[in-house]
C-alpha cells in the first residue's frame, strides 16, 4: 500500500488515515501517514507493563530535519493553536504500509526512509533511518518526543520529571519519578545527544480529540536531540531505539527484518494467495496477544482503547485463529476463557492488573460453544478432539446447566426452553450501552440472538455428548441435551417469527415483542444448526439486506424506525446515543454473507451465489487503505458515505469478515 503525495495534498487528508503496529502483549504504536498525531494514543511506543494492560506511552513519537548548508528543512508535522506546522508533509515523498511503515522524505539532494517495527513481545520501538546524501554535506537531527502516562490520558509540562543519565554515549536513561520500576533507554548508533533549546514540547492540538470533544491537547518531553553527520554522496543507516526492556536490540535493522519475515510467514502458513484475505491475515495478527496472569494467548477486542473481551474474543476467534491456521493459539485461548468460567459465565473482560474478571455477558457462554465447534471442525484430529475431552469439555456441561437452572443477571431458561436474560439496569448482550440510569437499548426479556445461540450450544452438546458422555455432576445424555434442543427449536419458531414484517422479533417476554428490524436476527440463519425453514431463512435475509446493509457493515437499527440515528459522531452522550441506534457494524456482515450463501445453497449457480456474496463484502477492501491502513474499523456511520468511527481497528469486524471471505467467498461449497 502506498499513499504518495495526491492522498495528502490537504493536511486533514493525511491526518484521517492512520497506522498501527503491535509487539504481541498488549503493546503498540501508531500515527497517521503525514506523522501528525490526532489522539491520545497515537504513539510510536505504548508499552504494555503487564500484558497485555497496564499501557503507557512512552515515546511519543520523533520529529526529524535536516541542515544542508545555510538551510534547514523541518521534517515536522504538528498541529497547534496558530495552525499547522506542515513542513513535514511537504517534504514527505510517500508513505508506504506492507507489513510495517514507512516514510520517505527529501529535500534537495537528500533522501530519507524511516521505518518503524516493535520487537516482538518487548516493550520496544526501532526505527532505522535509512539515508541516500546528495552532494553537499548535511547534518541529520532527530528529536525524541518522550513522555510516561496511561495511554488513554496527557501530561501537563510540569508532570514530566524523570531521573536522566547517560549508560554511554549513545544510551540515554530515563526513570519515571512516577514508577521507579521503570527504566527507559533510548539508544542511538550515530550521533550525538545535545540539549535542545526547547525541554517541552508544548500544546500541540489533536484533531480527531477536538472532533470528539476529548482532551485536546498534548504536552511531551524533549531534553535533547541527536545531530548526526552526512558527508556528500554518502549512504547511511541509523537505528534509533526506544525500550522498557533490560536487553534490547540495537540493531534497528535486525529487528525491521524479524518483524517483516515473521508477519510474512503468517501469510505463507494460511496459504490463500488473495490480496484482501492476505491482508486481512496481517490484520488479525494484531489482536493474539499474551495474557501475563493466564501465561496463554488472548485477543484484544480493538486498537487503541479495548483489553480482552470475552464475547469479542469468541466471535472474532475463528477468523482470527482458524482462518489463519493459527490453531496452538486457538487452544491457548480456549483453554484461558476456561479457566475463568464461573457460574456458567465466560468473563465478558479481564480487567486490569488486581481486580476480578467481569462477567456481565449473556452471549459469551453461548459464543464459547460455537468457537469450540468450529475449532473441531477446522482442525478434528483425535487430538484435538482429545483436547477439548479434557480441558473443555466439562465447562461446557456446566454452562449449560446454569443457563437451564438461572445464573447472575437474570440468565436462565424459561418453561417454553427458550433464554430470559437482563433485569433493571444489566445490559448483558452486545448492544450494552448505559449512560447511568439511562439503558440506551433495552434488551431485557429473550433476545433472539441469544436463543439461537442457545439452540446451537444445545445441538453441539447433542453431538459432543455422544461422544464423551458425562463428564461432570453437571452433565446430561445425548437424548437429554436432543429433547432440550427440540423443545427450544419449536417455541422460537413460533414466537418469534414475525408474519407482517417476514423476519424475527427482537427482543420477546411474556407480554411484548419488540418488532424493531435489527442484525441481531441473522444468526438464526448463519449458525451451524438452522432453527427456521428456508423460506423463514430467505425472508430474514433478504429483510437484512433491504434494510440494514450500509455498504461497509450493518445498521443497528432500520432507517424508517423514528429512533434511527445514523451518525456516531460529537460527545460522549451523544455518540452512546447512536452506538447501537443506526450506526453500522462490519462484524455482523460476515453473519450476513454466511446467511446469504447458506439460503441459497439450492442456486445451481453457484458462481451467481459467490459474486452477489462478493459484491456484499468487496467494499472493505477499499476500506483498508482508509481510517486505520490496513485495518478493519468498529463502526460506520449508518448514512452515506459510511465514514469510519469507533476503534480504528477491531478484532471482530477483521476476525468475521475474514472468516465469511475464506468459507463463503473464496471456498463456497
């Protein structure tokens, strides 16, 4: 991917595409493709102190320029209260994104590549600076921008106190006042360390923060600058590194290296030879992360704010971890949710370091049975099936024996086999906004994607069971777990498909039903074990396509009903307001392309079948070079032109749209 001058000839151009890279434990760093931050947590290190939380900002990120005879060109880009700074855009050539970033400036004679790369699973940042002189002799400075705050926050000027010492000539050493367990060095393997004129740099003014109404402003600090010496004609490679690690490379280089071949290898080992599905490999490497307290693998909901969410975590899981072939890191996570269950419940987020996990999630359990069975039906070796024998099995008869017998936040079966979930104000599916006493979107009652899920975990457990038996005082027979199945099956089919509108109910109780057209229904459709005939199916999918489709994901909520609201955008409250009302999210799209294929299986063309699913996903591809390169993002706009919003990258929206891509596009049946 490369973005030369023509995506930037407006400053706010480049300011709204981003990067990111990752280090694997929770930790990474990003910008925009002109190099001028825009949020809070746009740095080159974020360093994660106990994988995969405790995330702070360490560099924030490096200016550069340069002096050739009597002048100097500022490879800067910064926004402040008198305007732009933009001399670094109109100095930058291109940048390019392949497996890591890249910017490529000039000026006169003088040309300058600078790539960035983590090392894997360090808390470190490399960049090597790969410079081509012309015929005078010039002077290269490079200007740290360094700072220790929690991601999410800023530092005033006067919050910036560290211990400062030299290793050697070319190691600074920071200390944290803060955090004295922390030890920052920053290495350079040419130059000199000179004391800039300016300690702080000051005020500087994030964009996308002023959109959102977020603490605007950032403050960072900058003792010195590294001045380096380029004679006429001269080739050069500098690496400049910043770490939190006792032992580091040095070696920019190396690391650039290690990095490239190791995402390539991804690539290689998934084996799809497409240009959307090999990005979205990339993608998905993003989010498997460690988690410290389990010493197994996680996945991060979204970059740059989420940790690991439990339903998250399952439905982005087979995209993440079996389309890529990634299967002893699907064992790891499966394995690390199983530990933590607790009255039937999935965590819905491990929190940060010393607090308990959260368990307010409905659909977590439900989501876990279907991640167990498509990691059977993608790897089924007698090992796996051993594996899941011993380490899974019984949590999965204890989660559905606390779903049939009640279980916190009002989570139990009802009389007719169906699931109640939600009293007062619990928000324990998706669609979980509260702003204090204000429960956004009430799902309180037998929401139907939950009952589907339901049914699924049951059908799954029809089969498992015949295959292992008990294995746990909580456990039920084949036939048991088969009649609880039938018995939910009939009373969906007949409560909660809607005549008058030809799709599925929302959200029904004993004396309401919510007739709101929502994404929620398609799964109904595209889980394993249908619960509705075909034309039932056929009716719901194409209702979802009428209504909800919003070219890069699905509308929440249909554009008639008078509580639409189509743009995420302004305050908090306001953005809460619309987060499950109208904006469009591109994970329940894979659900779609799913329902699509799977109704229309008796279409003898099947070429017509892949092409219309295509036409229904293609759109992300053109994303990927949009918002966060690369990257799928959370949320969408509902109205057009769709503009990105949310996380700019998220687990669940790459995780499915990878997975419908590689089952239902590429590999149709």
């Amino acid at each position: 991917m490369i973005f030369g001058k023509g995506f930037y000839k407006k400053i706010e151009d480049g300011v709204e595409r981003e990067w990111v890279i990752t280090n694997g434990i929770g930790g990474y760093g990003g910008s925009t493709i002109i190099n001028a931050r825009s949020r809070k947590h746009h740095a080159y290190l974020v360093a994660s102190l106990h994988a995969p939380v405790m995330r702070y900002a360490i560099l924030d990120k490096t200016d550069e320029e340069v002096n050739i005879g009597d002048r100097n060109y500022s490879f800067a880009t910064n926004m402040r209260a008198g305007g732009w700074n933009d001399e670094g855009q109109r100095y930058l050539q291109s940048f390019s994104y392949d497996e890591l970033p890249h910017f490529k400036y000039q000026a006169e004679g003088f040309f300058v590549t600078k790539t960035i790369a983590m090392e894997w699973e360090k808390n470190t940042v490399c960049i090597g600076y790969d410079i081509m002189n012309g015929d005078k002799p010039a002077e290269f400075i490079i200007r740290p921008m360094l700072t220790f705050r929690d991601h999410n926050l800023r530092l005033k000027d006067n919050e910036f106190k560290f211990k400062e010492e030299f290793e050697n000539s070319k190691t600074l050493k920071l200390v944290p006042k803060k955090n004295k367990d922390v030890n920052i060095s920053v290495y350079c393997s040419d130059g000199k360390f000179k004391k800039s004129e300016e300690k702080f740099d000051v005020d500087a003014i994030l964009q996308t923060e002023v959109k959102t109404g977020g603490d605007a402003v950032i403050n960072s600090y900058t003792p010195y600058e590294i001045k380096i010496k380029i004679k006429p004609f001269e080739h050069k490679k500098v690496s400049f590194v910043c770490s939190t690690e006792k032992k580091f490379c040095k070696d920019a280089f190396k690391t650039i290296e290690n990095e490239t071949d190791r995402i390539r290898n991804l690539v290689k080992t998934a084996e799809y030879n497409d240009e959307f599905a090999d990005t979205l490999v990339k993608a998905a490497d993003q989010f498997i992360v460690n988690r410290e307290s389990t010493g197994k693998k996680t996945i991060l909901a979204g970059y740059p704010w989420f940790t690991d969410w439990g339903r998250d975590t399952m439905i982005a899981f087979t995209g993440l971890t079996l389309s890529t072939k990634r299967f002893e890191d699907a064992r790891g996570i499966l394995k690390s949710f199983a530990m933590y269950v607790k009255n039937g419940l999935v965590p819905n987020m491990f929190p940060d370091e010393g607090l308990d996990p959260i368990y307010n999630t409905a659909d977590g359990s439900m989501w876990y049975f279907y991640a167990v069975y498509q990691y059977l039906k993608y790897t089924g070796s007698r090992e796996d099936y051993d594996f899941v024998e011993k380490e899974i099995y019984e949590k999965l008869e204890e989660i559905i024996y606390f779903y049939e017998h009640g279980t916190d936040f009002s989570i139990y079966m009802d009389k007719d086999g169906l699931i109640c979930a939600g009293d007062g104000y619990d928000q324990v599916t998706w669609m979980d906004v509260r702003v204090g006493t204000w429960v956004v979107t009430p799902r309180h009652g037998k929401p139907v994607e939950i009952n589907a899920l339901w049914y699924n975990a049951l059908k799954i457990m029809e089969e498992l069971s015949a295959k292992f038996g008990k294995k746990s005082k909580y456990g039920r027979t084949c036939k048991e777990y088969g009649e609880m199945a039938e018995k939910t099956r009939t009373s969906f089919a007949e409560k909660f498909y809607n005549k008058d509108k030809k799709c599925l109910y929302d959200v029904i109780s004993d004396t309401e039903k919510d007739d709101k057209i929502r994404p929620n229904q398609v799964y109904a459709v595209s889980l394993p074990f249908g619960i509705l005939d075909l034309e039932k199916e056929k009716n719901i999918v194409n209702r979802v396509i009428d209504d909800l489709y919003a070219t890069y994901g699905l509308r929440t909520l249909d554009k008639d009903n008078s509580e639409y609201k189509p743009y995420y955008k302004g305050k908090l409250h306001d953005r809460d307001g619309a987060y499950h009302q109208g904006t469009a999210w591109a994970f329940p799209l894979g659900a779609l392309i799913s329902a699509y294929v799977k109704v229309n299986r008796d279409n003898k063309d099947r070429e017509y079948v892949r092409e219309y699913a295509k036409n229904l996903i293609m759109p992300l591809k053109d994303h990927l070079n949009d918002g966060c390169i690369g990257q799928i993002a959370e949320i969408f706009d509902g109205n057009e032109p769709n503009i990105s919003r949310g996380t700019y990258a998220q687990a669940w929206s790459v995780g499915e749209i990878l997975r419908a891509y590689t089952e239902d596009v590429i590999n149709i049946k």
